[in-house]
C-alpha cells in the first residue's frame, strides 16, 4: 500500500467551512440555490460536534496540525510503503503467519491524508481508504447522523494523539492454517473459563482481545455510514483503518489480527443510533481479532467445522508470552449472518478451549434471558465433567448428524432412522430444545435465535 504525501497546501488560510471545501474539493462551485444540497453535511456536523465537546476551534487549532501531518513523511515510513512479510510457518507448525508492522507516526501520517482526501493506493485485491463517501453522506435520521459521527470520532483520534507520546507498534497478521483445527494438542487443556456479561463488549476492561464480527472483506473494503459491530470498532480505534487498505478477501482457512491499538472513544448506539460520546479516561491497547463466519447452512458439518476452526485460529495466542490474554466476544455470526446465538457461543466456547485462552467474556448485549440460559448450559457442561472434544461432539457434531437427517428425511418424504447411538428424534428441532435434552435442562424454545 502506497501512500504519497500531500503536496498541496491552501492558498489562503482556512478559517471556515466554507474555505476546507475548496480545499478538499477545488472544482466546488457554490452554490446559491435555496433547494441545493450543500457539500460534505456529514464533515461540517462531524466539525460541530468536536468544537462543542473539546471547546476548541477546529480550523485554529486542529486542521493545521492535520495538515502538517498529512504533508510531512515519516522517518518511519519506508518508501516502498506498507506491505507483508513472507509467510512463516508457526512454531506449533500449524498456521502460517505473514505480518506487517507500521507505528503510531505512520498510522497518524495515513489517516491525516486519508482525512484531506489524498487516498492512499490500497495493495491489490484490497479496500478503499476514501472517506469522500463518509464525509458527503446525510443519513441524518430521528437517532443522529452515523457518517458524522464516525467522522467526529476521527477528529477526537487527532485530538488526541496529538498530545500522545508516538512510537507504538501496530502490527497486522495474517494468518492460514496448514492443518484442521483438531489436529492441535488440545490433550492439555481445560474448558475455557467463561465471563457471560450482560453488558457491552468494551465493559471487559481486562479482557485484551477482542473478536470483530467481520465480512470476508475487512470492514467490507469500504468506509460508508453505517455502524456495524465492525464499523464502530474501527471509529473508536481509527488505526485499525489502515488494514482495509492492506488485507485481501479471507479465504476459509484465514484470519486477521491487529495487534497493540488503541481504543480512543467511547460510544453511545448501534447501527442508525450510533454516536461519539467521549474520549476514553484509560489508555488501554488491545488486538482485534478478526473472523467472518458463514451465511447460510449453519448447522453442517462443514460450516460447523470452518467456523470453529476461524475462531480457534484467531484465539491462538502469539507465543508463550504474547497473546495470551482473555477474550472479549457476542454474538459472532448471528444478526444478518443468520447464526444462532447458543449455536455460536458453544462453537465460540469450544475454539477458546482449544486456543487454551484463560477467559472468555461473552456479551449477550442485555438479553437477561439468554445470560442466564447459557449460564445454566455451562454449569451442566462443567457437572459432567465434559472435554473439550465431549462439548464439540455431543453439542456440534450430533446435532450436525441430527440436522442432515432431518432435511434427508424431509427430501426423500420418509422418515430416516438415525444412528442407534443418538436418541434425538428425526425431526429438525430447535438448537435450544436440543441442548436442553442432551443437558437435561428445562424446555427452552426460542431462546438464543
């Protein structure tokens, strides 16, 4: 990925709205008609929004430094721009792992330029790092305005590593499996300690990874208003940004980490409703585990198998002593990917353990019901002392076998007899229903969908 330094500089000072956009958009002719759609709404409310929260100027205080940052290069920044290292094979010999690094002066120099509108040249196959389409969007709503609220938390990351000491090292790792995922040497392992939380992601203050809900294509290789898991992740820590710019599509057997940033804001909202709400009172880095799961046929053997394997591959930790943090996650691969909620946090359960992870915060994003049913799965899970691969067989792999019965049964307009070691019935049920006869649980129909 390229990105080249801005050469031009204002003619005049800017001390306006009205002077940053014909500086961002020098063919703009004014316009004086009543009905015409000004340029840039989102950017001028994004503007709005920062001077009344910091009390400051943007244009006196703020857009020279921006555009400093954006016409200076880095020492650091090499001239063939940003780009990975040959895959290694891990020391487990499992995965591969290709790796690019860039620190927080090269992260800052990239989202100045990305903010004046000189677009970085994404690698090949990779996203787009315009923000034209964020800063020209009106999706102003009952709720707020999305696009300006994830500029207005870009404008907060300025204004504050702008005081920030720099030198931090981002790294992003791609990573590959050369095998399956239960050919590691899980033989040692535990059940993973689980954290269910009825509250947000981000309120595991100890937790030190944190699963992104991702497309196959990073943050969808584009940045549109919209606030997504994924997009609101990434505005509250805009050095995750530079990734999209970098990171082809993942196959099955891939992952993306991005390792040691910073979270500067924090968020009020969700998709139409989400709005900046103030700085982050802790410094705190933290790696972004990112994992798209599937979209249909949940229930296969197949797509049982690739999303478990993701999870896991995300979960392993760097090395011995890098890595091996709890980690924070919700409702992976549920909402429009169409998933189950249970489904995924026994395939999300089984991967940590496997990972060896030490704790795994779960957010049921305040669904109290389904907190305390899950609590009640994982005490029996723990009374009968499963093993990991107990938890993966009897939850995954049989309602797998129970599921493809079913559909073979419903295709062929007979009733197919399952394996004589399953007592579940050939009809499709519910997940929940399942889980509860296999752990002797109460009746538990719609929970977790």
């Amino acid at each position: 990925m390229q990105c080249p330094a801005l050469t031009r500089a204002p003619q005049t000072a800017i001390t306006c709205f009205d002077d940053l956009v014909l500086f961002l958009e020098p063919d703009h002719e004014p316009s004086s008609h009543p009905l015409d759609r000004p340029p840039f709404p989102a950017l001028q409310h994004a503007i709005h929004g920062y001077q009344d929260h910091f009390h400051a100027d943007f244009y006196t205080t703020l857009w020279p430094r921006i555009l400093e940052w954006a016409s200076t290069v880095p020492g650091t920044y090499a001239p063939t721009g940003l780009g990975f290292t040959s895959p290694q094979v891990s020391s487990c010999g499992t995965y591969t792992s290709a790796k690019c690094n860039y620190d927080t002066d090269v992260a800052r120099y990239i989202l100045a330029n990305m903010f004046v509108l000189n677009k970085p040249q994404p690698a090949p196959e990779c996203g787009n790092l315009d923000l034209y389409r964020l800063m020209n969007s009106q999706a102003r709503c009952r709720e707020g305005d999305v696009g300006a609220a994830r500029l207005e938390c870009l404008l907060a990351y300025f204004h504050t590593i702008a005081e920030e000491e720099q030198g931090r090292t981002i790294t992003i790792e791609r990573r590959q499996w050369l095998g399956q995922a239960h050919e590691l040497d899980a033989s040692g392992h535990a059940l993973a300690r689980v954290n269910l939380m009825e509250t947000s992601m981000e309120s595991a203050a100890d937790a030190t990874r944190f699963v992104n809900f991702a497309n196959q294509d990073l943050h969808i290789h584009r940045i549109i208003p919209s606030g997504t898991q994924e997009e609101v992740l990434f505005s509250c820590a805009p050095e995750a940004f530079v990734a999209i710019g970098l990171c082809p599509r993942m196959t099955s057997d891939q992952v993306i980490m991005i390792r040691n940033v910073r979270r500067f804001v924090e968020y009020t909202g969700y998709l139409s409703s989400f709005k900046f709400l103030r700085l982050v009172g802790t410094r705190r880095v933290f790696d972004i585990l990112s994992i798209d799961a599937v979209t249909r046929s949940h229930y296969t053997v197949a797509s049982v198998d690739r999303d478990v394997r993701k999870a896991t591959l995300a979960m392993l930790p760097t090395d011995e002593k890098h890595g091996r943090g709890g980690v924070v996650t919700g409702h992976w691969g549920c909402g429009v990917f169409g998933g189950n909620k249970t489904h995924k946090f026994i395939q999300q359960l089984v991967a940590a353990s496997r990972a060896n992870v030490p704790m795994l915060h779960y957010s049921v994003f305040g669904d109290v019901q389904l907190m305390n049913f899950l609590r009640q799965v994982e005490a029996a899970i723990r009374a009968r002392e499963w093993t990991i691969d107990d938890v993966a067989t009897r939850l995954l792999s049989n309602y797998s076998v129970m599921c493809a019965a079913a559909d073979k049964a419903k295709a062929d307009g007979y009733i197919w007899t399952l394996l004589s070691t399953m007592s579940t019935p050939s009809r499709k049920v519910p997940y929940e229903e399942f889980i509860a006869t296999e752990l002797g649980l109460e009746a538990c129909e719609g929970r977790g969908l």
